[in-house]
C-alpha cells in the first residue's frame, strides 16, 4: 500500500517484506546497502547498484531500512540492528526515555504495552517486568517481536483494536495512542487513537496507568485528570508529557531532565497546587543580574520556571519571561547558566557598535518575547566573523525591548 502525496520509495514494509529482510538473503542485501552509506541524496543511484542484486522490492526495502537505522542512531544503542517504518520511528519514544519511564513499572507481574508502535518502550518494559504488547497492525507487531529480539527479549503480542475493545487484565497498563491521522498530526487529546478519555477509562480495572502525549499538548485538555504530569527532556530537548495514574503517580507535577547514555535524573517535582499561579510560588522580579538562567524546556513546559527560582536564589527581570538572572552562579542541572557583560535597551546600532568594540566577530542568538527573529537579527548586524563569540538574548523587561550580551558559564 502506498500511501497518498509520499513518493513511492517510501511504500509500507509488509510481512512478507520484513520476513525476507530478516532472512539470509535479505541480511546479505542490508550489509551491501549499509556498505553504499546511502543519504537522500543518493537513494536512487544505491537502488540501482542494489537492485543488481536483488528484485526492486526488497532493494527499496533494504536500503530504506539502512537509511532509517542511520536516523535511529540517536534513539536506539542497537538501532543498526533494528527495523524501522518512518511515521513509527517518528513518533517511538527513545530508549534513554522508554527505560527510564520502565522504572516505575519495576516488579509488576505483567505490564499491557498498548498501541505498541515498533517496540521503542517494550524494549525498557521488558528489562523490568513480563510484557504483553498490543497493536492493531500486525506488521507493527511483527516489527516488536524483531528489534526485541536485537535487545536479547521478547514478549507476548497480541493483535487487538483498542478502539473497539478492552486491553488485556495485567497488573499495569502503558499506553502510547496514535496521534498521527492520515499522515497528519492530532492536536488534540480527543482525537488521538484511541483518545485520553478511553484510555483513562481503562483505570477503573487497572488503576495502574501511564498514558504518553504530545509535549506540546494543550495543559487545558488534562484539566479534571487525577494524574502526575510528567514532562521529560533528553539532552536539552523537550520529548514528552507523560500522565501517571494511581500507584504509578507520585506527585503533582514533575519536570524531568535526562542525559544521553546511563547518566543521572534530575527531577523538580511539587504538588498539583504548587504552581506559578500560586503565591507560594512566585518568584521575587528585579532587575537583571551577572548571571542569567536558560531554565530546561521540561521545566518551562510544567510552569515550574518560578519553582526553579526559588530552588536557584534567583529572580525573574519580567513575569512572563522564562529567564532567570542572579548575581552569583548556583551549578544546576535544570538550567543553562551564561555570564552577563552588557545590558541594553535594545537598538540595532547600538547593539551594533557594542559587540565590535568588544571584538565580538560570531553571535549566537536567542529569544524570548521578542518579536525579531534570529535571523533577521544576524542579517542587521553584519558581523565580520572575525574575533570572538557571544550570546545574544532578545527579551524584554517591563514591555521594553532589552539585548542582553553574555557567554556560557561551564557546567
């Protein structure tokens, strides 16, 4: 099947497909494809030089399964060993992220992988407790059951439509629901496959429940959900929001951040009270110090920059900036920390004439309630490249315009 408005080399792997590719023949033809070091840009002419060797169907096939273990590089320790489709491994949760979140299913007598995609969080369920995957697609299934088999596990599949039926009774329930229809991303919780509100429906026999939704879900459409809301970044980039419900919860709120490899956790957690909008947690504003605070995405994302502040001693220079400044640095995993030389009312001259006298030839820009992009910032100041190199921040404070000029801090 292929599908509408892709180009044809990117058809649906079937089951036949997948069967040759782990057989001989076609583990032969993948280390012929892996020896070409395909990119897009020569995909055509690597299935020329395949197809020599094998029918089009499986060179398209092996050269595209090449092609998307190179991608998943960054997600998977195994991922040259791995079979992949591309919306799968667009949306498959990364292995850093998946044994973590496992973590909390440590012990259980059986834990239900629902909508189990191609395997991404079976293979961190699997490393903790007995784990049932359970996917519509058997091709998904099929593709479970093989990049288990990279990891030295394996679980029990069941194909099962959970829009139409139940999940299997097991102590625990992890849910990643689609969030892709017909090729296009949901953006709303209702129309995820299935929607949140027939997965937490689920909880009544299985209170044990975690549910995977989209970073950048809207905070409004969780209102009224008796859960933890965990938001998770790996190296500086916000991954997921995750909902925790019955024993699995632990708190309120929970932003997480993670380091590539086996590194530690950093985690700011609070009650569901504890929030910005809560006296307690407003943090003291004032004027802008040597040091500012880049704080990390997940804890922007669970508006817990003010509870950061109170963590760090620091201030906010304006309320609705999610920047943080102090005048002595506090070491922080939570946050990148920069030192501050200058602080300007922003012009673009003077900005200007500010970094040449000071030898500053390279800019890296970044902005928060700015409304000039960094781009256009780069274009207008017309830097030689020549001297040193400097961080400029696009803010504002008390509605004015402000430019802040500084250097990463170690650390």
């Amino acid at each position: 099947m292929v599908r509408i408005g892709r180009p044809a080399y990117n058809a649906r792997m079937d089951l036949e497909v997948l069967k040759r590719l782990r057989a001989p023949e076609g583990q032969a033809l993948l280390a012929q494809a892996a020896a070409l070091a395909p990119t897009e840009l020569t995909r055509l002419a690597c299935i020329e030089a395949l197809r020599r060797q094998a029918d089009p169907v499986l060179a398209r096939a092996a050269l595209e399964t090449v092609l998307l273990r190179a991608r998943a590089k960054t997600k998977f320790a195994r991922a040259e060993h791995m079979f992949f489709e591309r919306e799968a491994l667009e949306q498959a949760s990364g292995e850093r992220v998946s044994r973590y979140r496992a973590a909390r299913y440590h012990g259980a007598a059986a834990v239900a992988d629902l909508c189990a995609g191609l395997g991404g969080d079976a293979i961190g369920l699997a490393g903790v407790a007995p784990v049932i995957v359970v996917d519509r697609d058997p091709l998904r299934l099929a593709l479970v059951e093989a990049n288990l088999a990279a990891y030295e596990a394996q679980a029990d599949t069941r194909s099962l439509d959970l829009e139409a039926n139940d999940p299997p009774d097991t102590t625990a329930l992890w849910c990643d629901p689609g969030r892709r229809a017909g090729g296009r991303r949901t953006f709303t919780v209702a129309a995820y496959q299935p929607p949140l509100e027939r997965v937490v429906g689920w909880q009544a026999r299985t209170p044990a429940l975690g549910v995977k939704l989209s970073p950048g879900v809207d905070l409004d459409e969780l209102r009224g959900y008796a859960a933890e809301r965990e938001f998770i970044s790996v190296d500086g980039e916000l991954k997921e929001c995750v909902l925790w419900f019955g024993p699995l919860a632990t708190t309120g709120w929970r932003a997480t951040a993670l380091r590539s490899g086996a590194g530690p956790v950093h985690t700011l957690a609070g009650d569901l009270h504890d929030t910005q909008s809560s006296p307690a947690g407003l943090a003291p504003v004032g004027e802008v110090g040597s040091v500012l605070y880049e704080p990390d995405p997940a804890v922007i994302r669970a508006g817990q920059v003010r509870a950061l502040a109170g963590q760090l001693g620091a201030r906010q220079f304006d309320e609705s900036i999610a920047y943080l400044t102090a005048d002595i640095v506090s070491a922080t995993p939570l946050a990148r920390a920069f030192e501050i030389d200058a602080v300007l009312p922003f012009q673009l001259k003077r900005l200007r004439q500010y970094l040449v006298a000071q030898g500053i030839g390279r800019v890296v820009v970044k902005k928060r309630g700015s409304a000039i992009t960094p781009e256009e910032l780069q274009r207008g100041l017309r830097l030689n490249g020549e001297g040193r190199e400097a961080v400029v921040f696009l803010t504002r404070r008390a509605g004015e315009p402000l430019a802040l000029v500084g250097r990463p801090l170690p650390g």
